[in-house]
C-alpha cells in the first residue's frame, strides 16, 4: 500500500488488475465440481458449493476485509471505508452452477469482484465508502427451483421460510442444505449477519449469455436494464382420428392448428428493430402416433422486452389470436407468469459508461436478456450490470467460454467503476 | 335342410340372416377380454384370443364344418362344396384387438361370415364350391408388430421364422405365445393344415374405421382397394440458444422452421377431391425448455393415396421442399416405408354391388384407408371387402359402435354374395 491513487483516475485503477491472478482464481474455482467435459456442475448448497464459499471466506484476510454470512447463505467480504457510517458499494454474483455449466457464469462475477477489490488496495485507493463483494446463494435454480433465492432473500421480495421449504429432486429441502452449508461455514469461525442491510449501490459483472458484445467486437458492455418476461401457456385441442380413414374436410388437427396460430403469434410479435424476445421453446403433441390425427397441442411462449406497454400490447393481440378457431380447433392461451422490466438508474449506467470511456473499452450499452440477482437488487438500492461476452454466446454448456483479455477488461471497467462510486 | 333356395336369390339368402343370433355371438365374443370401460383387450396370442380361437373352433360341429389350423394359428372352418375339386371361397376377418379396443374391429368380420355361413345352410344353399370362414392371427400388431402376420405369411409375403422371432414388450416371441395357443388347439383336437392352400376368392367384412359411410347414411359400403401408404421422417436441425438474449435475426430456431415447413408440406398435399390423406402425428420438439430456442425437430409424416402415381409424385414434391433452408434451418426427409395401393378386381366388387342392389341396400363404393388382412390376400387370389359404418367413425377405441341393423345388413350382404361366389 505504498503509492495512493486518484479513485476517479481509471487507468492507474484499471491497471492493478492482475490477469494471472484472475487466471489463477478461475483455474482453481473451476476445479470444484469439475466435469470430465471440462464444464462445471456446482449446484446451490452441495458439498462444492460450501467450500468454494469457504474458499472465498479464506480470501478475507490477505484483503484486509471481514467476510460474514446472511440466514440464505448470501457470502459478503466487507471493506472498511474511511466513513464508517455510509452505506456500502457492493459487488458480486453467484457461485452456484448448472448441472452441466460453465467455468465463467455466475463465477466470474464474484472472482471479477474480488480481483477489483484487490486491485483497488493494489493501487492504493482509500476507499470513503464501505466495499463489499458478495456470492448470492443458488441463483440458477436447478436444484432448488425458482433460483435467485439469496438476493430475492436478501431483499424481502421472498419469505426465507418458504425459500427454506423448497425440495430438490432427491426431496432435500433448501433449509437443511443450507443448515449444514451455514454449520461447515460457523466451523470456520464465520460470523452471522442480518438480511437487507443498506447498499449504496450493486454493480454485478456476468458473462453475456447471448452473442451481441461478440458480434460487434466489444469486451464489454454497460446493462440498461434487464426485460421484462412473460410466459404463457396455449393449449390447442381437435379431435384425434385415423389418419388413413378420416377425409381432410373432416379433420380437426390440433397440430395443423398449433403450427397455424404459433406463426401467426410469432408474426404479431415480429419488430423491425428486433427488441421482441418471442420463443416457443416447449410444445407438445398428443397422442404423438404416425397414424393418429393429433387432438391435442400444448406449447408455451416465452415473451421478453425492455418495455411494459409492449408486453401488455403483445399479451392482448395473443389474446385476440387465441381466441380465432385454428384448423377448427379451439386454443385457450393461459398467462403463467409475468415479470416487469426493469430500468437501471442513468446516473449509474453513465458512470459505468464513462469509466469504459477513461479506459478506452468499447463498452455498449445493451439491455440484459437472461434473469440476474440484481433484478431483485434493483428494487434495493441503485443497481447495473456489467457484461463481458461469452464465445458464440453460449452459456448453460460444459463448452461455455470468456476469453482472459476480455474477462480482464471488464474487471478494469469494474474495479475503476467501484472506486468512483466509493469516493 | 328342408328347404332349397337359389344361390342367387338374394334376398332369400339374406333373410336368412339371424339378427339375434350375431347380436349374441357378439356379446359372447365381447366377454373374452372385456375391459371395466366395456372396450375389449384380446391381444394376439393371449388366453383370451387363444380362448376365441376354441369357441370358434367349437361353432365348426353345428355348420357341419371341419375346423384346422396352420402353422401360423390362421384358425379355418371349412364346410364342403358339391365339387371338392374346387378351390373354396374365403371370408374373415381377425379376432385379436388393440389394448383398448372395441368390440367390432376384426370381430365383426370373423361373426358376419360366421352367421353367413350359418345363413346359407339356413337357407338351403347346396354351394358347389367349397366355403370356408378364417381368423388370421394377429392383425392388429399390438402386442407383436408388425401385424396381419397371420395372413401375411399364409400368402409367402413373409416368412413364418422371421415372424416367430418378433417380441412383445415383455420380450415374449410370437413363436413361444403361438405355441402355447398351438398346444390348446391340439388339445382341443383340432387338427393342422397347410399354408398358401389355394382360394376362389376371398371377402372380408370389416367396420369402416372412417366416417364416409355414416354420414352419407349407408348401412354398407363395396370396398374397391387400399390406399398406399407412403412413412416419412423430418428432421429439422438448428441451434439452441437462450430465449431471452438472442436477437431474432441471430436465431436458427428448429420450431419455427418446422411449423413453416409442416405447412408447406400440408399445402402440397392438398386436393380439391380430398382423396389424399395426409397426417403429422409425430412431432417431438428439443431440447424442449420454456427458455431455449429449440435446436431440434422430428415429425412424421403419413402419405395415402390410392394411385402410386400420386404417391410418387408428392413424394418428390415433399423432397424438394425438404430441400430448402427453413428459418435457416437444415431439414431432411427420410423415407421410412412405402406400401403400394392395392385395387381389387373389378368383377368381383361388381357382384359385391350388384348383390347390395338385389338387397336394396345403398352401399357406395368407397377405398380402404386402413391396412387389412386383405391387403395381403389380393396378392393371393381375387379379394375385395365389405365396409359397415362404425359411430363416429371411431375405432382402435372401447367407445367403437356399430349399430346391429347395420351389422346385420352388412352380414346379409355378405351372406348373399356369397352365396352366389360359390355356387
């Protein structure tokens, strides 16, 4: 801690980042949980799950940072800052993976954030406000569904107690994982802390998951705001009939109608700016025999954009086309679930975006496709996204990749970005 | 036997036709496997078919029939014409049913020659040419497919090792099940007879399994041929992406071009006659995730036409299609069966509706859309078949109906003509 650094000086901040460190730290997460594939299975709460928490728990002291846990398991590394009473700048992500993930989702974000830290003593910055790097628990939902318990936790959008209640597949619930997760973490002398404490601000790194950062060349890019979803349910039924013996005048094929309406939704929800996220991605057909006309069709969509007035004008016009006859076949479209977009704060995302700019990173802006913890952030405290790209925008895969020069520019843009935000 | 009547009297023949005693021996038959939902379970070579095999065998004795079975299980009743250097005149049908069957299909057959039989000797009929009635072991295919193994092997189109050697579910060989049902024969003493034995000709009575003849009100209906039947196979091969991150104009969705595609094909498949038949019942969506755009599509695709010429010719309409990118996906059209359209010969389906005249029964023309056993026999010797309109037309279902006026006008029918085949 020799030299002290501007906080608003971005390339001094940017360059004490260590790329080998960075390399070496995602080396070593990887290895818990590794699949013969060279992807990653680290669910929420399993024996690597804990100890890559107690791995992270361990990097406290050589910060100089206190780590503690929350009653959801959501892992914080707190920095003192020279004013003890403002409320802290927090980064991080997730640790947990897919069954059959990557080395970098979720991962990256927290192993970014704690490079950033490092960086920010590195280069002598003597931060005004707390700092804190967090790992929210099982953000991606595969053992314990819906994800994104720790932050939604965390921020009082879901009770811990029917958090706690949710099973996976063998019938484990979370709470008793999470018991025997917080008691490895009480063994290594971790401190409890309390749920929804004050933040002055998030900013999560994560891979992109999609392909327009690769697309267009950038290492990284300033999220807006992450879209709004909703799903819904079409179900289509005809009659099933020999398909030797019934004459086509005579037919009501639920998946002639199916095919019918689910290009006619696909056409309605067609934009010439390419905003609409429209997917049927589950549909099935009944009684699914060569020779058997089909009577019944059930396929969902998936309807994703930045803006509520689209969502609610395409979920009308899905409405109006649902209710036409298809190949004399009667739909019912049924909404599952709805999710509002949301809008990061200008002052936040201009930060991020002229700090890209004092790095000369071409970081655009873009809006966030995929759920993160901080949608639930966003409802706590002034909340953005940093994303890196990821190869061919693969995520969720064994194959899923960020290459090191990348990965290590957005943690340039996140470090210089903290240290501004901590001044 | 006090009274004669004249072969062709059709009329005569046909009063001769005992409603009450069909009505019953379809009650009976309907026992043999009867399912809670009063639908039918006699797969083939079970103990119930093994147990119809016997009553059958056992209704020989009061025909003054003699009773013999091949090395297939075809169960024969042969009664004996004035000249027995002739070869017989054939009916039947089948008495094994899907596993939730009705009470009709293939039932219905084997009874109405059963009561024709039982009619012409009422009536005083003195054939010259031999009569016999059959029940051909497992058409439906079930329980061993393919089906109509019994007539198919009888006729050489397939051979009897290769058929025995055909599992069930629960990896029983036809072989095994025929001979336990064999073995019960032989107790019954009822003894064996060869294969491919030469025949006049054969009729088959069978519920139309379509809804032609219901609607246009016919009690009956002359069978001209089978449609052919061409099986394809499409697959369609895109990528799978995140639903909410990918744009549209990146995406290479599999669903999408499958609909497009299924559309196209449908629309070359149309005809203003609504001779073709054309069904996708098959249509399995991957990896089939609310939020991935699916990078997968198999669907089936069931071609019937009566004329070859047409199988062909949309055959390498379909191909072309199957040629082009579909929302840039790459398809390709597998063929996986072709069955060629069977016509019968025209003067045995004119005496067929010259003898519903006689009766003063409308019974149109119509072409089987369904596989029978008969399909095999027109290989064999002149075939043609009686319809009689099934509810709905419905079948392969415990709902399948045929009203008895119906069933009794059919036997007449078929008792009348052939009376008039063997005289």
């Amino acid at each position: 801690m020799g030299k002290t650094t501007d906080s608003s000086d971005a390339k001094a901040v940017g360059e004490a980042v260590d790329p080998a460190r960075l390399e070496r730290d995602l080396a070593f997460l990887a290895t818990l949980g590794a699949r013969d594939d060279g992807g990653v299975a680290r669910l929420a709460l399993d024996a690597n799950d804990t100890q890559a928490r107690l791995w992270l728990a361990e990097q406290a002291a050589a910060l100089g940072a206190n780590a503690s846990v929350d009653a959801i398991g959501n892992l914080f590394l707190d920095l003192p800052g020279s004013d003890p009473t403002l409320a802290p700048v927090v980064t991080g992500s997730h640790l947990d993976s897919q069954p059959a993930g990557g080395r970098y989702d979720g991962a990256l974000g927290v192993l970014a954030g704690l490079e950033a830290l490092r960086a920010l003593g590195d280069a002598g910055i003597q931060p005004r406000r707390p700092l804190s790097l967090v790992s929210w628990t099982n953000e991606e939902g595969a053992r314990f569904a819906p994800g994104t318990s720790g932050s939604a936790v965390f921020c009082g959008v879901r009770g811990l107690d029917e958090t706690r209640a949710i099973r996976d597949a063998d019938g484990v619930s979370l709470g008793s994982a999470l018991d025997e997760c917080l008691a490895a973490l009480d063994a290594a002398g971790i401190p409890r802390r309390p749920l929804a404490t004050p933040m002055h601000a998030f900013v999560e790194l994560h891979i992109e998951q999609g392909p327009i950062l690769e697309r267009v060349g950038a290492p990284a890019g300033v999220v807006e705001g992450i879209q709004g979803v909703s799903w819904f349910e079409v179900t289509l039924s005809g009659s099933a009939n020999h398909a030797g013996t019934t004459p086509r005048a005579m037919r009501r094929d639920a998946l002639e109608g199916a095919c019918a309406l689910a290009a006619s939704l696909r056409e309605a929800a067609r934009d010439e700016a390419d905003r609409v996220r429209f997917t049927i991605g589950k549909f099935v057909v009944s009684p699914g025999s060569v020779n058997t006309i089909p009577d019944r069709v059930t396929f969902s969509i998936d309807l994703r954009h930045p803006e509520a007035a689209t969502l609610d004008a395409l979920s009308a016009s899905f409405r109006l086309l649902a209710g036409q006859p298809w190949a004399g076949c009667q739909a019912t479209l049924t909404p599952l679930s709805r999710i509002e977009p949301v809008d990061f704060p200008a002052p936040l995302t201009a930060l991020l975006a002229d700090t890209a700019e004092d790095l000369a990173l071409t970081a655009p802006r873009l809006m966030s496709g995929a759920f993160h913890d901080a949608i639930h952030l966003a409802g706590h405290c002034p909340t953005a996204m940093l994303f890196v790209p990821c190869r061919g925008g693969l995520s969720h895969h064994p194959d899923e990749h960020v290459d090191l020069d990348e990965a290590v520019a957005g943690t340039r843009l996140l470090a210089a970005s903290l240290a501004r935000l901590c001044a």
